[in-house]
C-alpha cells in the first residue's frame, strides 16, 4: 500500500470522501492552514462523529465528546510525548462506553490516523505542499505557539476530567455540591520567587518582574 493510501479507503468506508479535499484545503491555505497535527485530530473527529451519529441516530453526547475520544484512542498502545498525560483508565471508559453502544472500539481504533499518515497522503497521493504559514510555523515564535496551544488544550483536559470526577462523588454523595472549580497550570520563577500562569510565562517570553525576561535581554 502507498503510503497515504489509508486515508482514500477510510474515507470510502464512511462516505466522506470529502473529507481529503478538506485536509488539502486546510493544509494549503495561506490564511487560516492548519498543522498536520490538528489535521490528524481533525480527520479522526470527523470519523468518530460518523460513526456515533450514525450508532446514535445524530445525538453526540456532552459526556463523550467525538474529539475527546479521538484523542484517548490514539493514546491506547502510543509512546508519543503527547499522550504521556492519558490514563489507561481513561482509554478503558472511552472504549467500554463505545462497546455499551454497539461500537466496535478496537475496529475503530485501527481506522484513525497519525499525523504522518496525513503528511503522506497530502504529499504522496494529493502532490501538495505545505502553506508558507506552516513552513514559518518551525521558527521560534511558531514553536512558541505551538507549546501553548498544547499546554491550554492539556488544562482544558484535565479540567473536564476533574470536573467529570467531582460530578460523580457528588452523585455518590461523597462529597457537596457546594464547589468552585478553577484550574491553573502555574511556575515559580527561581531567580525572584514569583509564582505566574505557566501560558503568561511562555507569552512572555519568561518572567516579567525580573531579568531572566528574553524581552529584556
């Protein structure tokens, strides 16, 4: 099989054979192109979508979002750095709540793509290339970016879950409903002690109230 060519039979196996020519898009576009990585989540939501809308007569449950359970499929069995942070008891819950609805999770699993998959298909089968906007993305300030877009959708996750697990022991009665929940990820400068949101230390290029600030090198 040509590398890529994985992506043409999903897409047939769903009847979305749309969906290629919206990566090619979203790959080439000058204004608003996407990284391969968001191309992948993206191709594999969409799939997971299909499939929970067509199981489940077009609702898509708040508890189980298509994208979230993308993400913990593609973490079963991966050593990616990205995936560090998933639990195998959060990949059992999304597959054993696939299973409770007549999905097959394994099949399914197997039918979601890597990144790479993506990149062979937009190079090997569709011959294009990446927008300029994604070639400036390997520069400092689009490395900058990219860390943060990861680290706020990582506090995003961990804040569903937390929020998911608090929901639960308040139904068991462990604990009241009488809670606000807030979530930050935050470091402590070392060289004057202050304490900041980790996403502002990165946005600014270090810590602000003292020297080790890039911006004031």
């Amino acid at each position: 099989m040509v590398e890529g060519q994985k992506i043409q039979q999903i897409c047939k196996k769903y009847s979305l054979e749309s969906l290629g020519d919206e990566l090619v898009e979203k790959w080439t576009d000058e204004e608003t192109a996407k990284s391969l990585h968001d191309l992948e989540k993206y191709f594999n939501q969409k799939i997971i979508e299909s499939v929970i809308s067509d199981q489940l007569q077009g609702l898509v449950p708040q508890d189980h979002p298509p994208d979230q359970i993308a993400y913990l499929l593609r973490a079963d069995g991966s050593n990616a750095e990205r995936f560090e942070e998933v639990s195998q008891v959060e990949i059992t819950e999304a597959k054993n709540w696939l299973e409770e609805n007549e999905i097959d999770a394994d099949e399914l699993t197997s039918d979601l793509v890597s990144y790479n998959t993506v990149y062979q298909y937009l190079t090997n089968i569709r011959d294009t290339t990446a927008s300029g906007k994604q070639r400036q993305a390997q520069t400092p300030e689009g490395r900058q970016k990219k860390v943060m877009d990861r680290l706020s959708n990582l506090q995003q996750r961990v804040q569903a879950v937390t929020k998911q697990g608090l929901e639960s022991l308040v139904s068991a009665g462990v604990i009241p409903d009488s809670y606000d929940l807030q979530l930050e990820f935050r470091i402590e400068c070392t060289e004057c002690d202050r304490r900041q949101g980790l996403i502002e230390y990165i946005r600014n290029n270090g810590c602000t109230a003292c020297k080790t600030n890039k911006q004031q090198g």
